[in-house]
C-alpha cells in the first residue's frame, strides 16, 4: 500500500470518532436477514470497520435467511474486509429461502478477464442457537450487544433453549448473566402504525422478544430507516477508490432500475449499538413496546421498562449519520 494512502487512512480513523484509549471493544453478535435488503449489508460493512478501529469485536454473524447463498455471502464478506475467520450460524427454520437480487448474483459477477469478481467460498454454517450460546457462555457478564436486523427467529429459540453441553444456564438465564443490551431494527413508532417487515416474517417470535426477553432493548423503527436515505452519487464518492468492494456491487445488483436513495433501516441498530453517546440518535423515555393483534408495535412509557425507542432523527442528526455512515463502509479494509 502507498504511504500517502496509509497516512491518508490512519487520518481517517483518528477523524471518525475513535474509540476512547484505554477502552475494551464491545463484544458483539449479529442477528440478520442478510439478502432481503441492502442495508443488512451496509450493516455488516460498518461493524467490520469498527472492528479495525477496535471499537466492537463481532463474536458471530447469525442468519434467520434461508438462502443457500447467504452464508457463503458473509464469508466472502467478511473474508474480503480482512475477517475471514467470524463464526457463522443459521436458523433451524425456513424463512425466506429465495436468493434475493445480490446474495447469488454477486458471485456471477466477473472481472476484464472472466474469472471471478467474488469466489464463492464452502462453508457450512452452523446452527443459530448453539452457536450464540457458546458465544455468550465465553463472554464477561453482562457484557454482550446483541444487535437484531432481521427477524427475531434466533432469539426467540434462544429464551427457550435449555441447559446443555455449552452451558448450565438455560437461555433466558444466559441472556440475564451475558448480555448487556439487545438493539434491534424492529417495528414502527414515532406515530406510525404499520406492518414492519421483520416483525411480519415471524410474529410469533417478534411477540416473545419483547415480552420476555430480559435486558435492555433500544428500539430503531421503521420510520428512522427512511427518513436517512444514501443514494447512488453519494455511493460512487465513497467508494471511489474501490468500485469493486462487495457492498458497492451489492448496492449497484440491489438498487438496479430504482430511483430514489436506499433506507439504512439496519444500519441505525449498529451505529447506536456501538457509538451511544455521540449524539447521533436520542432515545424515547423508557417504557414497553409489544406487537398487538394487528402486528403492529404499540408503545407506552413506563419508568420501570426496559425499552426505548429512536426518536425522529433531526436534520443536523440525519446529516451527521449519512456522513458517518458513508465513512465507515467505506472504510478500506485494514488486511
């Protein structure tokens, strides 16, 4: 690598809000749906960037997608952001098996001589619950951010899963004594009342999180997502100098024929899940949230709840995430 480029990126990581010295990186474990959007991608991208700057250690990605490609997806992923070695686990549960616009598609992609752009990488991923429960029983307590973009599938499994091998704890009693927060891209609040997504794909399991599960749960709805768009010309700045990096393809198969900029609907869980106190985000007073007979996520304060939501995102804020945004995904891998 030139040296003005190695000047040029250690700039950049002392620009964007560093980790503070001294402090250890949060440890993390991604729950995502990975192939039914782009901004799943744009998440993964952005947690891979914080853990170059040491700011998150990302203990395991886990899927509630089906798609026989999207596993091999996060390991070219993470392979090419220099993390090669992250665990990988997926529901026992069919949900959305299709393949979606990019998850198969990236790997048809060739280069000016035909081979290859991506290589599909072998890999065969293991069962969601168990994995998260040999994360978490390796964890400090209290410890572990949960960060849900998907469907809330895993977790769900995850309260009922029992005392075994891995652990003595039962799951709901391993979440208590591991983890610390859980943020999740989840529902609609901010006076919208609406079928979200991740919410719809698996009701039952959306029910159950927020009536049980025992920690801290900060809330992004669906409205906050929309409201901090990135579109293709911010796009084709940021990653200028790589147009072949996996999330710029993922974008341009994703967004192909749409006009319009694309929602960070998962993005927000991770920025808020890692940097919670920079001001990019401001937190309702807590309270409940719970997914009513219409499947939609009614919220009311409580000062003995657990839940908070993101506020709507003023213009200042909604300027400041899309640059820092912008920043970390298309920061260069430090491999």
């Amino acid at each position: 690598m030139p040296k003005f480029l190695q000047t040029l990126i250690l700039f950049g990581l002392l620009l964007a809000a560093p980790l503070a010295m001294g402090a250890a990186p949060i440890p993390v474990i991604f729950d995502t749906d990975m192939g039914n959007d782009a901004d799943d991608a744009m998440a993964l991208a952005i947690l891979n960037a914080f853990v170059d700057r040491g700011e998150c250690d990302l203990l395991a990605v886990t899927l509630t997608k089906t798609s026989p490609s999207a596993a091999p997806y996060i390991k070219m992923f993470n392979t090419y952001m220099g993390h090669p070695d992250i665990p990988i686990g997926i529901t026992g549960e069919e949900r959305t098996p299709e393949d979606g616009k990019y998850l198969a598609a990236i790997f048809g992609l060739k280069k000016e001589d035909g081979s290859p752009l991506f290589e599909k990488p072998a890999v065969t991923p293991e069962p969601a619950v168990p994995l998260i429960r040999k994360c978490l029983a390796a964890a400090e307590d209290h410890s572990v951010v949960m960060i849900q973009v998907g469907f809330s599938t895993n977790l769900a499994q995850l309260l009922d899963s029992p005392a075994d091998g891995i652990s003595p704890l039962s799951g709901i009693d391993l979440v208590k004594q591991k983890v610390r927060l859980l943020s999740t891209m989840f529902g609609a609040f901010n006076g919208r009342y609406q079928n979200e997504f991740n919410v719809m794909n698996d009701v039952d399991a959306a029910r159950k999180l927020m009536a049980e599960w025992p920690t801290p749960i900060w809330l992004s709805g669906f409205e906050i997502g929309e409201m901090i768009q990135i579109d293709r010309r911010q796009m084709d700045s940021a990653f200028c100098a790589d147009p072949d990096h996996p999330l710029m393809r993922t974008f341009i198969l994703y967004r192909e024929g749409w006009d319009g900029g694309q929602p960070t609907f998962d993005v927000t869980s991770v920025l808020l899940a890692i940097r919670p106190d920079e001001g990019y985000f401001n937190l309702s007073e807590r309270g409940k949230a719970r997914v009513n007979g219409d499947n939609v996520t009614p919220f009311a304060e409580d000062p003995e709840g657990t839940h908070q939501y993101i506020l709507e995102v003023t213009p200042e804020q909604n300027a400041r995430v899309q640059e820092a945004f912008l920043y970390l995904m298309s920061q260069p891998p430090l491999r």
